[in-house]
C-alpha cells in the first residue's frame, strides 16, 4: 500500500513539473511574439495566470 501511494505522488508532481513547463513555454512564446501589443499581454497575463492555476488544481484533484 505505502509503495503505491508514493507512486501515486512522484506521477502526480511529475505531471505538475510538466503542465507548468508547458504553461511557461506558451507564455514566453506568446511574449515573444507579440512585445508591442504591452495592453493585451497585460490583461492576457492576468487570464492566463489564473486559467493555468485552476488547470493544476483540476489535474491534481
């Protein structure tokens, strides 16, 4: 039983380190791609922060 759940956690944060790695190459890509448009990242930055933080909370429940 204990190995199992140990198992559990290690995929579990594994799948953590992947999805934010993945959210911050989007990110930068994004930036990267459009530095003149300053608004648009502001306000997308604020969406972006809070949809990826509710994706985490969904994949770890």
């Amino acid at each position: 039983m204990r190995p199992m759940y140990q198992d559990r956690e290690t995929v579990n944060t594994h799948g953590l380190f992947l999805s934010l790695m993945i959210a911050l190459y989007i990110h930068t890509l994004l930036v990267l791609c459009s530095t003149h448009k300053t608004l648009y990242i502001d306000t997308f930055n604020n969406h972006f922060s809070k949809s990826s933080l509710l994706s985490v909370l969904i994949f770890m429940s």
